[in-house]
C-alpha cells in the first residue's frame, strides 16, 4: 500500500487526490489464479473510474487454465461446458501500489466473486469458489473467530548468474 493511504471510509475522493499527487496515468488491476499467478490488465483512467466502485468482468479461464496457460480438461469451476464466461472482479481499492518501475501506473487487486444467483442475493455477494484471495480471507476469518491470528512470509527464490561473453 502507498504509506498513509487507507481508503477505508474515504473512497473515490482521497484515491483521486492520490492519483493526482503522484500524476497517474494509468492503471494495472489483477487477480490471482489458482496456481497464484497475478493475471492482469491495463485500463484506462476513464475506465477504472467507471468500474472503481460496480467493478467489471474477467474472464474466468485464469480458474481453467495452469501456470503456462494450458487449458486444464477437468475443472469443474469452468471450462468448454461453460464457455469460460466472465467473473464478476471487485477492485480492492485499499491495494493500491504505484508501480515501482511505471512511477505513472497505480495498481490494485481485485477479488473474484458471484453474481446474483436468482434468490434475491446481491450482485458481488458470494466469494467466487476459485478465488485465492476470497479462500485466505476466509480461513483468515475462521482463525480470529477461534482466537488465533495468522503470521505470513514471503520466500523469494531466485538465481543470480553473472554473464560472460562469448568469444
């Protein structure tokens, strides 16, 4: 998160300020699949402010596809007998990161979830069965109500090599 921005409670406003004190121009939203591998897009300006808040549709193969993009011939979340419709994606406004190599692109996550499932139940209500974020913050959640709460680390596994010419 960009120090001293929490949007809760002040939305579209304070983030407008935010975005024109660090000059955006542009921004990244994306969600997680379920290898754990952000999938995302650019939108413009004009369009991340018209779905900030009602949010918009993503298509939902990042939950029927692997790492290197090959279709999975078994899920049952979606697939060819669905179509690999859009899911519905909430952008999570309290993400929001500048880019540390786009200084001009603002970027957020976003949470999948269901649509209105024709019982009355609100657009966006229900944590999509496939969304990586929605599981941890419900396991999150079972955790505070049990009295336990959750530590998390990142190990970053990487190789160096250094170069040589060729001859």
């Amino acid at each position: 998160m960009v120090p001293g921005c929490s949007f809760l409670g002040h939305g579209r406003r304070h983030l407008k300020q935010k975005f024109d004190e660090r000059n955006i121009k542009k921004v990244k939203v994306g969600g997680f699949d379920v290898d754990g591998v952000l999938r995302g897009k650019y939108v413009s300006l004009e369009k991340f402010w018209s779905v900030v808040e009602p949010g918009f549709g993503f298509c939902d193969v990042i939950f029927g596809w692997d790492i290197a993009d090959v279709l999975y011939d078994n899920a049952k979340v979606t697939g060819w007998h669905s179509g690999y419709p859009d899911t519905h994606a909430l952008i999570d406004i309290d993400t929001f990161r500048v880019l540390p190599a786009e200084p001009d692109t603002a970027a957020f996550l976003v949470d999948f979830v269901e649509k209105d499932d024709g019982r009355g139940g609100k657009a966006g209500s229900r944590a999509h069965p496939a969304c990586p974020r929605s599981l941890l913050k419900r396991v999150l959640a079972e955790a505070n109500a049990k009295g336990l709460q959750a530590t998390f680390g990142a190990e970053f596994e990487f190789w160096v090599f250094k170069e040589t010419r060729s001859r």
